[in-house]
C-alpha cells in the first residue's frame, strides 16, 4: 500500500463498504500496518514541529493545574469508596 497524503482516502483504503448494507474494517497486511505506523510517526513528528513551545508562564500554569487534577482524583477516591476500585 503506497502511504498518501490526501487524507480523503484514507476511510476507503482501511473500511470496506457494501451500498446500503454495511462497513467493515479491511483486513490489513504487515506491509499496510507498517505504512501506517510510519504515517503515524510522520503525522506526530510534524505536529511536534509545528506546535509552539510552551512558555514559562504557561508550563508553571499546567503544573499548577495538574497538581490541582491529581488533589481532587485523590478526595473523590477518599470520599466514594467505588472510586477506589478505578485506582486498582
């Protein structure tokens, strides 16, 4: 399978339709998962180039947020005795 790059095609090349009846996901071979892994990385390797750095306000900022994040899932483990089951 050639890797494209017109995201169009890509739903025809990994889902199999039938008209009016039904989908299903196209059987793929070694060769078609590698290609797709190798889209995978180079769809995430140019994100990571096009995305902009954080700055320092910004990464105290997230810090903050994820400290506050991990408090609250700690009190609603200690308050509803389900919710610990989520931690196992």
């Amino acid at each position: 399978m050639a890797v494209t790059r017109s995201p169009s095609s890509w739903p025809r090349r990994f889902v199999t339709f039938l008209h009016n009846r039904c989908a299903w996901v196209t059987p793929l071979s070694r060769d078609n998962l590698d290609d797709l892994y190798t889209l995978c990385i180079e769809v995430e390797c140019e994100t990571l180039r096009r995305a902009a750095p954080f700055s320092a306000a910004e990464n105290r900022r997230l810090a903050r947020l994820l400290t506050l994040v991990d408090k609250a899932s700690r009190s609603v483990s200690s308050l509803h005795p389900a919710a610990q089951l989520l931690d196992a």
